[in-house]
C-alpha cells in the first residue's frame, strides 16, 4: 500500500477506528498524489516569474481559447472558464455551498462537517461514496421505492447488495418498524450502509417530523448496537417540501450524533436549482473532527483524481454566480411555487370518485414525481399502450406502479394527463390485457 494511504489510515485510527472499519477495501488503499497537481498549487502561490507547471496553454497572459467560443460567453472571463477546476472544486463555491447548508438546515448549527466538495452532479457523487464505503458483498439498506441507476452504482460496480424494506406501513407513513428490523439484522456483520432519498424519487415522498425523528432513533440504537453506518442522504430534490413534512435534511441531526455513524450528503445544484446539464452536485461530510474530516476529503480528492481529475469550471463559475446573485432567492421561490401548485392540482384531479376503481397513489409531499398504485392493469403493458396510442410517456416501477413527472407538465394539462391515463387503463381492460 503507498505509505500516504497508509498515513492516512494509521491516522483514521487513531482518530475513529469505526470509519476506518467503514471504508471499502479500495476506500483504504486511496490518497492525494503529491503529483504534478500539487506541485502547480505550490507553483500558483510562489511562481512569480514563469509558472510553466499544469498542462494548458496561454497567451497574452490569460488561457488560451477560440474567440468563437468566447464570443458565446459574454460575462465570463476566460481564466474563470477554460482552466482546469481543482479537483475538489472552485474553493469559493464549495464555501458559498456550506453557507447555502447552514442556511437551509437549523439542526447543522454548531455541527461539525466539512466542505462541500465538488461532484460531476449527483450520480457522481453517490458513485464516490460507493467506491469509499461499499465492497462485494456488503448490504446497502433503503426503501422499496428507490430510483433504479442505485442498482448500478452500488451493485452492479462495487458487488454490494441492497436490501429493501416496505417504504409505506399500513397507515401511509415511512415504515420505521421495517428499517428499523432490516437495519438490525447487520448486528452480526458489524457494518451496514444506509441509503435515504428525500424527497423519494419515484413516490414524491418526505417524512414529517415524527416519522423523521424514528428514523435518527433507530440509526443510533443501531450503532449503539455496535454497527458501523455510513448514512448515504440522496438529497437530489432538497427544498422541494410541499406540505406535512420536515423541511430539512436529515443530515444535520445524523451529523455528531455518534461515532459509528457517518453521515453522507450528497446534494446539489442540478435539481434544486433546475440545472440539470450543468452537472455541479456536492459531497459532504460530517464527523466528530477536522482531522478526520480532511482525512476523508484527502482519500475523496485521490479518487476524483483518479477518474474525471476535476468537474467542468464553466458550470462551475455559473452556478457560484447564481448563489452569490441578488435574483437567486427571488427566482426559486417563483419555482418552488410553480411546482408546489402542480403537486397540489395533482392531489385534486386523482382523488376523482372515477379514479378510484382503477388506481390508487402513494402519498406524496415534496419533489418532482407521484407514483400512482394500478389496481388492474399491469404498469409496462399500459406504459407501452400510452406511449402508442396517445403519445404520452410515463414510467413503469414494476407491475403495478407507475411514476408520473409533474415536474415537467403544466398544470392546465395535468387534467388531461391523467385523463389519458383513465382511458388507456380501460382500453387495456376492455382488451382483456
């Protein structure tokens, strides 16, 4: 093993020996290089002369670029678009996104997390602390209703296997009785990651505060059991919180609560601030010490080294620009308004008395989808049936459950939207399929 990983975890050790038990087999073998990288850092703030380090090209004193390109990017200096980010991120914006943390999340005051660092958006992110956390064979725990790239990221590459429980009990409120059952059973294994997305991606789901508050009880009984937890917060569509729910992440009360618990937040601008081919999302970490934490950003920052170097600076410079402008609050509130009245005429039109013989609907509070329960017809065979016959495309969960993205259809057309739903349930019954 290359002596900086193991400084690092010799030092993880002495420092919380449980996330050192957390990391993958791969996770403890990572380290920052002290390559040609560092080298141009130290060259940046000692160079006075000639800086002839990193591998771009300038002239007249700024990177060197097309004046095509340039003349579509009015506004943006080049050195602030054209060369290379760090590969933890553009400090500032990492610095702007923690205030943005502390703003949207009371429970974080006085908590200890790191810098938010820079991820490739959120897939990116969930990818990363895949590839810490997660080796074959390892139990990864979340809800029955989850979004299917997991599948990949946390299976299909690093062999790990997810173990669901019932999102809903029987009175439509998040089943803390059935996390609570599947999270004990690693008392054996000693280890265990947990994986919440909230708001829920397909069902729209956020918990409310009773629910939310048996969801932190059961983690620390866990780890009070002895399990090591690496708590994985997919908080995709974070702010989105329409009605009867917490209104903010789960992170803050995870964060400090006890050793064996590591809290993952992964978040960023993509959804929240509907930039989604931007791809700038956040990682970011909370633990009992600075050390420990610029431990874990060290082994994070070889890894983003190792596979993409360093996210795009353009879109990077783009959404600090957005965070650091006076419009910023004014223009997602007028969103978040929009969505929230989609979510609203969604509730009213499929509670019709008509509906009811053919579907019902899992509660929904918050984010971009509702999920819609078929009594009667198979999810696939009217997905396909909807899509050819009258050009609407929806998402088939599984047999009976179908994903519906109010997020993207307006709301004079939602009536319609459900409407052509009704019609191609009866037409598939009617054809006795």
């Amino acid at each position: 093993m290359n002596e900086l990983a193991q400084k690092l975890n010799d030092d993880l050790i002495k420092l919380n020996s449980n996330v050192y038990h957390l990391l993958s087999n791969l996770g403890k073998k990572l380290y920052y290089p002290k390559g040609i990288l560092s080298q141009s850092t130290e060259a940046s703030k000692k160079a006075t002369r000639f800086n002839a380090t990193i591998g771009i090209a300038t002239e007249n004193n700024v990177p060197m670029h097309f004046e095509h390109i340039q003349d579509t990017l009015q506004g943006y200096s080049p050195e602030y678009v054209y060369p290379y980010a760090p590969p933890c991120g553009i400090f500032e914006l990492r610095l702007e996104w923690k205030r943005k943390l502390l703003r949207d999340n009371p429970s974080l005051q006085d908590k200890n997390i790191g810098i938010p660092i820079t991820t490739n958006a959120l897939t990116h992110g969930l990818s990363l602390a895949a590839d810490l956390f997660v080796d074959e064979n390892d139990v990864i725990i979340l809800p029955d209703k989850y979004w299917g790239n997991y599948q990949t990221i946390f299976q299909v590459r690093r062999g790990g296997h997810l173990k669901t429980f019932k999102l809903f009990d029987e009175f439509e409120k998040f089943n803390v009785r059935a996390f609570r059952e599947c999270l004990m059973q690693q008392v054996d294994a000693g280890k265990a990651i947990v994986l919440l997305n909230f708001p829920n991606n397909p069902t729209g789901y956020t918990p409310d505060e009773d629910e939310a508050q048996g969801i932190i009880s059961v983690i620390l009984e866990a780890a009070e059991a002895g399990i090591n937890i690496a708590v994985i917060l997919d908080d995709a569509y974070f702010g989105l919180f329409y009605e009867g729910s917490v209104k903010e992440s789960l992170f803050g009360r995870l964060a400090g609560l006890h050793p064996k618990i590591l809290p993952i937040k992964v978040d960023g601008a993509t959804k929240e601030n509907y930039v989604w081919g931007l791809r700038v999302g956040f990682l970011t970490f909370a633990a009992e010490s600075l050390e420990l934490l610029e431990i874990l950003e060290q082994k994070t920052k070889g890894l983003i080294r190792g596979t993409i170097s360093s996210s795009s600076h353009l879109s990077q410079t783009i959404i600090l620009q957005s965070l650091q402008s006076s419009q910023f609050e004014i223009e997602k509130r007028q969103k978040y308004e929009v969505l929230k009245h989609r979510a609203k005429k969604v509730k009213k039109i499929i509670r019709h008395e008509k509906y009811k013989e053919v579907w019902s609907f899992y509660p929904f509070n918050s984010g971009y989808f509702m999920c819609l329960k078929l009594l009667k017809v198979d999810a696939e065979n009217l997905r396909l049936h909807l899509l050819d016959e009258y050009g609407l495309g929806t998402i088939a969960i599984n047999s009976t459950d179908l994903r519906i993205a109010f997020s993207c259809v307006e709301e004079k057309d939602l009536e319609e939207l459900f409407e052509l739903i009704y019609r191609g349930n009866n037409d598939l019954l009617t054809e006795g399929v």
